[in-house]
C-alpha cells in the first residue's frame, strides 16, 4: 500500500471514530451537525484517490501565426 493510501484510510477512521466517540457520549446533535462535512470528506476523498494517477489530457498546440512574409505581394 502506498503511503498516500495509509495517510487517507488513517484520516478517515480518525474522523469517524471521534464520531461514533460524539454519538456514544450523547452528543448526537453535534454529530447530525457534523454530518453534511463528514459526506463531503468522503467525497473528496473518494474523487481524489480515482483520479489519483490518472495522465491529464494534453492541451492542443497552439495554432501557428502565419508569417508576415508569406502575407506580402
């Protein structure tokens, strides 16, 4: 496993550990509170490691200026 891969799954088992922590001590208010930025980690992170390695599409060349000798009589 790659060290980006062990420092995403520790992140992510830390945020959801201290939740179910806030849940099991009551404070399920918070936690619902917490919810909606919990979805967006998980988003986040599952949109970053599928795109993770993926080669970006080159730009097309620029389109040559025609030169101006060309353009004379």
């Amino acid at each position: 496993m790659e060290h980006r891969q062990i420092v995403i799954l520790t992140v992510t088992m830390t945020v959801f550990t201290w939740s179910g922590v806030m849940v099991a001590a009551g404070q399920t208010a918070a936690a619902a509170a917490l919810a909606p930025a919990l979805a967006v980690t998980v988003q986040q992170i599952v949109h970053n490691a599928r795109t993770h390695g993926v080669p970006r599409p080159s730009a097309p060349a620029p389109a040559a200026a025609p030169d101006e000798e060309d353009d004379a009589p």
